[in-house]
C-alpha cells in the first residue's frame, strides 16, 4: 500500500466545496454593507425615529436574506437570460406610466400591499447582468467601435425612459454603468474620449440650444438643480436653497457634531429630504467629521473589494458584472456626497445602503450578492484547478 492510499484511507473525505458555499463569502465585503446599514439606522432612529428606522431595518433584513440566495447560486446562469431580464427591465419601466400614481409631479413607484417598488432602481442590476451578456456575446469585438455603440444604445434605451418618470439621477446610472463596463472592457481611450464629448455636447443642447428653439426637454426645476450648483448662493431662496441648507448642516457639524437633538437642520425640516437625498449631510451635522469619515471609509472599503472580486472572477461575465456594479456603486457615492457639499448638482441620487428606501436598499443587496456569487465561484474554480494540480 503507497503512502498517498494510507493517507487517503485514513484520512475522512472533505466534504465537496460546492455544499460549503457561505464559507467562501467575503467577508469584508459584507462587513462593509452591514457597517453602512448600522450607520443608516442609528442616524434614522436618533434624527426621525423608529418609523424610519425599524422600516430600513427591515428592508436590510430582507436584503441580506435576498443576497445570500443570489450568492448560493452560480451568476453565470444569468448569461441564459439576458433577453429576458432586459425585456423585464423595459417592461416594467413602461408600466410605470401607467401604474404608478404621480407623486410631486413624477411617477417612479408602484404600490403593493407592503411596499412601493421602484422599477428604476431594479433597472440598475437588470442592466448590469444584461449588458454584461451582451458584451460577452462580442467578446472578440469589444474593441470595436460598432461593439461601443450598441452597448451605449442598450443603456440609453432605459436610461431615456427612467428620465421620462422623470428620475434624471438614476438615468445617469445607467449610463455610468454602460461607461464603467466598456472601460472594464478594455474599450480604446478614443472611443471612450468621443463618448465624453458627446455627453458634453448632450448636456449643451439640453440646456442651451433646444430652449433656445423653444424645446424644453428637462423640467424647469430639474434645469435649476444642474445649474443651481455653480453659484450656490446666487438666490439661496429658490433653486440653490437646497444646496446651502445642505452646506450649513455639514458645516455645523464640525469635528464630532452637534449631536441629534442640536441638529436643527434635520430636525426642524430646514433640509429638504433629510432621510433620503441628504442623509449624508445629517450624518455630517450630528457625528460631524467622525461620522462622515466613517460612512466614506465603509464605503472605500466597499469598492476596494468590488474592484478584488472583479480581478478574480473566474470569467469574462463575472468581471463585467463586477464593473457594472463598481460603477454603479462608485457613481451613486461620488454624486450624492458630492451633491450634500456642493461640488455636484442635485439630482435626486440615493446614497446606497444609507438613505431610506426599500427598493434602493433591497437592490444594492441583490448586487453585493452578485458579487458574493463572484466571489465564490472563483474561490471555488480556484481550489479545483488545485486539486487537479494535486491529482
């Protein structure tokens, strides 16, 4: 009998890898989203009470259940029905003109017995695994030009119908997921180059040209907030009083904040949607520089194992849906933080996993479980390529 049979005798069988799936998750990964989601609560509950907060608790609590089926289940069956999920993503975002009341002058929520659900932010993970699909399709020609263009016309189609509700910021991330998966692709820098400079030339007719013949394709209000930002203080009143509401409290805040019952700026209503667009600047008036700090390097946190996972996929799809994500996730942070200090105009984007909201939160779980579902995938085509190795 050879050494390897004895040991192999006496040695009892290791359970197969695939029935081990949840000890293969990362770790950091969901350290990161719970962290976010306790930041989200604690602000909610101190600054709003229980209302708010026992409901996020809740959505976060059917999320994670929603992340760790996704992450049991190998994202790369996804790839079979990318007509289909991108059929849904067009479907439902039709039916919310005609199902959705108006509210505030938009329609974006549809109501169900227990919850609104928002078909824009489920758009943002069905485009993800779509497109995803059908730039794989055209693995061999993703330098191409013509590859670029259908994937933008892919992203542009939603991205259009989701500003007609109108919801001008979560349009926004569709398109930025559509740029983040074409850079991830190794799309050329010209083609990437003409892309930005058709948003710019984009940006100028809406603004500019097509007012100037008499065609208002944006609402006046929506024109305010992408201009308001250039001169905050111009007319604190109107289009910029957001803004400078969201500059006091920030600022108020200081190095460990006033604490929630001094911050009057969320408490007695002076910032507009403090539970929702401007939860960052409610976190930065009562926990001040602490606080904030600490959301933004959950945050960085995040990401980095986004952009990991995204190296490690075990195919060309896995790391396409990690860079949709990472797009999707990086864009949302960048806008919204940078909307609450003034560098970026208000557009209405949530900060994941912190500003209410049940279809947002329910959403960002389904893609960290993507990534989760990366994730062990590749751990698991990782420990076979050693036991082959070994064999």
């Amino acid at each position: 009998m050879s050494f390897r049979t004895h040991i192999q005798r006496a040695t009892p069988e290791a359970p197969p890898i695939r029935n081990r799936t949840l000890f293969l998750f990362d770790p950091l990964l969901a350290f990161a989203a719970l962290g976010l989601v306790a930041c989200s609560v604690v602000t909610l509950h101190g600054a709003f009470g229980s209302h708010y907060a026992d409901r996020q608790a809740a959505y976060a609590g059917i999320g994670v259940i929603l992340a760790v089926l996704v992450a049991r289940m190998d994202y790369s069956r996804l790839r079979e029905y990318r007509y289909g999920l991108y059929a849904v993503l067009i479907v439902t975002n039709i039916m919310v003109f005609a199902f959705a009341p108006p509210s505030l002058g938009a329609q974006r929520r549809i109501p169900f017995p227990f919850i609104e659900v928002q078909p824009s932010e489920l758009a943002k993970v069905l485009l993800v695994v779509s497109l995803a699909a059908f730039a794989v399709d055209r693995s061999r020609r993703l330098h191409e030009r013509q590859t670029t263009v259908r994937i933008m016309l892919l992203a542009l189609g939603p991205a259009l119908l989701v500003i007609a509700q109108p919801d001008l910021g979560t349009g926004m991330v569709l398109v930025a997921i559509a740029v983040s998966l074409l850079f991830f692709a190794g799309t050329s820098w010209k083609q990437l180059t003409a892309l930005a400079a058709l948003f710019v030339a984009s940006i100028a007719i809406v603004l500019v040209v097509a007012p100037g013949v008499g065609v208002h394709v944006l609402k006046p209000y929506q024109v305010q907030r992408l201009t308001g930002f250039l001169h905050p203080s111009a007319n604190p009143k109107s289009q910029t009083y957001q803004i400078n509401q969201s500059i006091i409290a920030i600022g108020s805040g200081q190095k460990t904040g006033t604490g929630i019952k001094d911050a009057t700026q969320a408490t007695l209503n002076f910032l507009p949607e403090p539970y929702d667009d401007f939860i960052f600047s409610v976190v930065g008036e009562s926990y001040g520089f602490a606080g904030a700090a600490l959301v933004l390097l959950l945050y960085a946190l995040l990401i980095w194992r986004a952009l990991r996972i995204l190296t490690m996929a075990k195919n060309l799809y896995g790391a396409l849906i990690a860079a949709g994500i990472l797009g999707m996730l990086m864009f949302q942070v960048f806008v919204n933080v940078g909307m609450t200090i003034g560098i970026m105009p208000i557009t209405g984007v949530p900060l994941p996993l912190v500003s209410y909201g049940g279809s947002s939160v329910l959403v960002t779980f389904i893609a960290l479980g993507l990534l989760q579902s990366i994730h062990i995938q590749a751990r698991i085509a990782s420990a076979g390529k050693g036991r082959a190795l070994l064999s």
